[in-house]
C-alpha cells in the first residue's frame, strides 16, 4: 500500500509538471510562430498524452503489487489502480488551483479571450459570443478547473485500471 501511494504521488507529480509545463511552452510557442492552434485544443492534446503518462503509473503500481504479494487478482489490480487514480487526481487538482491562484493568474482571462477570437473568426454573432463566454467564463475559474481535474483523473484512471488489470492480474 505504501509502494501504491508513492507511485501515485510521483505519478501525479510527473503528470502535474508535464500538463502546466506542456501548456505554457506550447502557448509560448504558438504565439512566437503564429502557429495557430487554440488554447483549448493545446490543452486538450496535453490532456491526451497525460492519460499515458497515467497509465504507465498505474500499471507500474499494479505490478509493484504483484511482485510483492506474488500473486495479484483482478480485483486487487483494480484497487491498486484506483488508488493511485485518485491519487493522482488530488495532486493534479492541488497543481490546478496553485497555478490558477497563483502561477498563471491571467488563466482565465487568457482562455476567455482565446475562446471570442475563435468566435469571431467563426463569425458568431455578438449575441451567441455573449451567451458562450458566459460558459467558457464558467468552465476555466479555479473552482471548475479543480472539479475537472478531480473527476477526470479518476475516471480515467478507473478505465485504465480496469484495463490493466485484465493483464496484470495472475493468470491461473
């Protein structure tokens, strides 16, 4: 259990560095070459590679576990996973607030104003503009960001979890 949790820590720190570290260089780099890619669309990508990098702490954890008991059923797979699921959840949640309160506190400012100049360049009315940034308002504040974080991770995490342990489970 306590191999378990250190794997979720590590794995959620990794995973916490990489996304915001992911995002700032890639909006950096967007900017400088006038590559044209959407803020929403960076993270989304970045999103998308950090599910490897959680999967690859769960399957790391599952067979740490396997090792140490010697043998490892499909249910102890799932749990081991879970847990470190949610644990990399709470560190990517934690990671969120901190950079919205603090590293990157134009954040939602920032994705509000990426978000109207895509509108616009989709040539919605003012009107359509003004109804969806109320929700793109809604969706990048600290507390969605944190709740996003939470959810996602987990339930990411429990597929994976699910998944791996179809194959890291010992097999009769």
């Amino acid at each position: 259990m306590r191999s378990t949790l250190k794997t979720g820590l590590i794995t959620g720190l990794v995973s916490s560095i990489f996304l915001f570290g992911f995002f700032s260089l890639m909006v950096w780099l967007n900017t400088k070459f006038g590559l044209g890619m959407q803020a929403s669309s960076i993270r989304g990508l970045g999103g998308l590679i950090s599910v490897l990098i959680q999967a690859i702490g769960i399957y790391m954890a599952m067979q740490n576990a396997k090792k140490l008991a010697g043998v490892l059923s499909y249910g102890q797979a799932v749990k081991t996973g879970v847990l470190v699921a949610i644990t990399i959840a709470i560190i990517v949640a934690i990671f969120s607030a901190l950079y919205c309160q603090f590293i990157n506190t134009g954040f939602r400012e920032f994705m509000i104003k990426d978000a109207q100049k895509t509108m616009i360049a989709n040539g919605e009315s003012q009107q359509q503009i003004g109804q969806h940034l109320v929700m793109v308002s809604r969706e990048f504040s600290t507390g969605t960001q944190v709740i996003m974080a939470l959810t996602g991770q987990f339930f990411t995490g429990l597929i994976i979890s699910l998944i791996a342990g179809i194959f890291v489970k010992t097999k009769k």
